[in-house]
C-alpha cells in the first residue's frame, strides 16, 4: 500500500501565517509594555511615620489602634483625616482633639471618627486607639473603606477593611 503524504492547502498556510503574526503582534506588545514601565521611576515607598495595625469589625464599628511612630511627635493639630468608602470620598477635615468626634459626609451617610489620645501628649502616638463608625449606627456592609490621616501635606497613613 503506498502511503500518501499531503501537502498544506493555501487555507491553512494563510491560517498558520496569520497564528505567526497575531503571536509576534502580541509579543511585541508585551515587549513593549516591558521597556515602558520599567523606564518610569520608582513609586515613593508607603508612609512609615504612622502605622495603624489591621482594622477589625465589631457591632458594625472599625477599631485599630497605632502599632507604631517614626519620627515625630506629630501634634494632633497637624493632620487632616479622610475616609474613602466604595470609591466616594469625604471631604478631608482637621483632626479634632482626642475624645472629640470628627463627623464626615459621602453622600446621605455620615461617619464618625473617634481618636484617643492614650498617652495624653496630645500627638498621634503608639497605642493610640482609633474607631470608625457610622452615625449612631453601623458601618453600611458590603463596602470597602480607606481611612487616611494626612500630616502638613507630606505624608498620609492609612488603614484598609470592608464590611460583610
């Protein structure tokens, strides 16, 4: 019996000629994309000044306390806080003494944002215990908050949780 060896038909080389080239189109954007973003500068590292430990969730209220403080003190009367919740931020508002509520808007909600002064320096110090809540009720759930607290412009901290 004599074996027949068939030959591509112009179909199918058009087809593998056309897979080589959608393969090189896509690699050369992948090589791209490589040299672009390695040609831009480094992101600035996070803040360190001020780090809060991770958020936790009770009766619909965020806790976190300050784990640590580099540099400083930070006089309470120098930072601004801001809460970010599912994308809508409020307006960022000084910060009010230990003990005194900041309340902020997005949308109908409002939040409120408790700091105490543990150590009663009146700076944002270590162990310093921070709640966000909502007005007289819980935090909304299904949604994802940012809370920052920015120093003179410089630098901010922040904490990240959401809510199920």
């Amino acid at each position: 019996m004599a074996s027949s060896i068939s030959t591509p038909q112009g179909s199918d080389r058009r087809s593998v000629w056309f897979l080589v080239a959608v393969l090189g189109a896509v690699l050369a954007v992948m090589l791209t994309s490589y040299v672009v973003y390695s040609s831009l500068p480094p992101r600035a590292p996070p803040a360190d000044n001020v780090v809060f430990s991770r958020p936790s969730i009770s009766e619909g209220n965020a806790s976190f306390v300050v784990e640590s403080v580099s540099g400083g003190p930070y006089p309470h009367t120098g930072f601004r806080v801001n809460l970010t919740v599912n994308g809508f931020s409020a307006e960022p508002a000084p910060l009010a003494a230990s003990r005194i509520l900041n309340r902020l808007s997005i949308g109908p909600n409002v939040y409120v944002i408790f700091w105490d002064d543990a150590d009663g320096d009146g700076a944002v110090s270590r162990g310093d215990p921070w709640i966000v809540s909502g007005d007289n009720i819980p935090l909304p759930t299904l949604s994802l908050f940012e809370f920052g607290l920015q120093y003179q412009g410089q630098w901010t901290a922040k904490a990240f949780w959401s809510t199920t």
